[in-house]
C-alpha cells in the first residue's frame, strides 16, 4: 500500500490521504496497476484484494488519529452483493468513524449496472460513507450522475490539471465545475497538481482540495506518518 495526501488550498491543511495499491514484483520491478487490477478483475481476485485495502486503509486510518482516508472501488466490488456488508464490517472493526472513510468510484464503475451502482451507492451513504466520483470530466454522463447518485465529493481529472493556465479552456472548464459543484453542496478535489502555479489558479478558481506531486508522491505508510508531523489535519474532520 503507498498513501497520497491531498491538502486544503485556502491555508494547505491536510484533508484526507488517498491509498492506493502497488505491486513490487520480485523479478518485474513495479507493476502499476493498470496492468494488475484488469488481471484481479478478471480472475475474481479484486474482491478478495479490495477487502484487504479496504481493511488496511481503514486500520491505518485510525493509527494516524483524524485523518480521512479514500479508497478506490472498481465496478466488480461495487457490483459485489456483500460490499455493503464488508464495508459496515471494516468500520466496526476498526471502530472507524464513516464520515473519516472516502469511497472513489468512477463513472465507468457506474455505468456498467446504474440502478443496481444507486442502490449501493444510497446503502453505503446510509452508512455515514462519503462518496467521490472520480476522473470527474472524462465519462459519458458526468452531468446525470451528479443528478442521480448520492455524492459528497467530485475529483477533476488530471487531464485538465496539466495545462492550467489563466484564459485556456482548461480553466474555463475547471472554473464552471467549480462553481456548479459548489451550487450541489459537492466539494471539489483536483488531481494531478504538480506547480505552484497550478495550485494558485486552482485556489483562484475556488477549488477546495488539491493532490498532486507538488505535495507529495505517493509514500508508503511510515513515510505518511512523518509528513503528519509537517501538515496540520483540518480541523472538524469526521
């Protein structure tokens, strides 16, 4: 497991860590994951694996006091007839509070089975979950979901992120999510941030959270830990 921070643009407080898994093969060096998560998905195997991250990022949650913590759910596990179930599950185990738990879906993730994705999607809200959409820009319905699924958070994909520059459509674009995101009660997390200046502009444009290499890779748990000491959490998380 490797964890990425993302940060507060107003005052850079941190707002939550993202875990992300990682394979270190013995003899193939890293193996990114998209290249093994298709191979999970294919064999079954995802379910077993997304119940363990979900279970190491939940316990590592509470080892680092406040902290939120997201986790990236695939369509198989949001299609899964248990997943309710392991997520209660994982929070009572760790006694983990579910406003600290961010659950990142994407609209592909939704697509493939939307009104069995709402029912889930309510269920885990019912639960206290916090529910992101995430790669928000690059789907095939991105409007209607903000409509129809019970969101609390949307995550500009990267894509709009690396060419961020006053007066480029990118920014018209970050600029109107933004404000219609704001207008849904829906926080908005940029992807992929990488320059100060990136950051300014984003924090111009209204956007509230930022993650991205101008903060940090992502760094294995011990490494998080440290950066703990450097970055206040916000306060009146959870």
């Amino acid at each position: 497991m490797a964890y990425q921070p993302f940060h507060r643009l107003p005052d850079c407080t941190l707002a939550g860590v993202e875990a992300l898994l990682r394979w270190d093969h013995p003899e193939r060096g890293s193996i990114p994951p998209s290249e093994f998560i298709p191979v999970a998905e294919d064999s079954g195997l995802i379910i077993p694996i997304g119940e363990w991250v979900l279970d190491e990022a939940c316990r590592q949650a509470v080892a680092w006091g406040e902290t939120v913590v997201a986790v990236n759910i695939s369509a198989i596990q949001l299609g899964h007839p248990g997943f309710v179930a392991t997520v209660a599950d994982a929070l009572r185990r760790h006694a983990l509070r579910p406003s600290r738990l961010i659950l990142e879906v994407t609209e592909t993730a939704l697509i493939e089975d939307p009104d069995g994705a709402v029912r889930t999607l309510r269920a885990l809200a019912e639960l206290g979950v916090c529910i992101a959409l995430d790669d928000f820009g690059t789907g095939y319905s991105s409007l209607s979901s903000l409509k129809r699924y019970p969101l609390a958070m949307i995550k500009l994909d990267r894509s709009f992120i690396a060419d961020l520059r006053p007066g480029t459509a990118d920014a018209a674009i970050v600029g109107s999510i933004v404000a219609m995101a704001r207008s849904l009660e829906l926080s908005t997390v940029a992807e992929g941030v990488e320059t100060e200046q990136q950051r300014d502009h984003l924090r111009e444009l209204g956007c509230e959270i930022a993650q991205g290499f101008l903060y940090s890779r992502p760094v294995p748990a011990d490494e998080f830990a440290r950066l703990l000491v450097r970055f206040p959490v916000s306060p009146g998380e959870g």
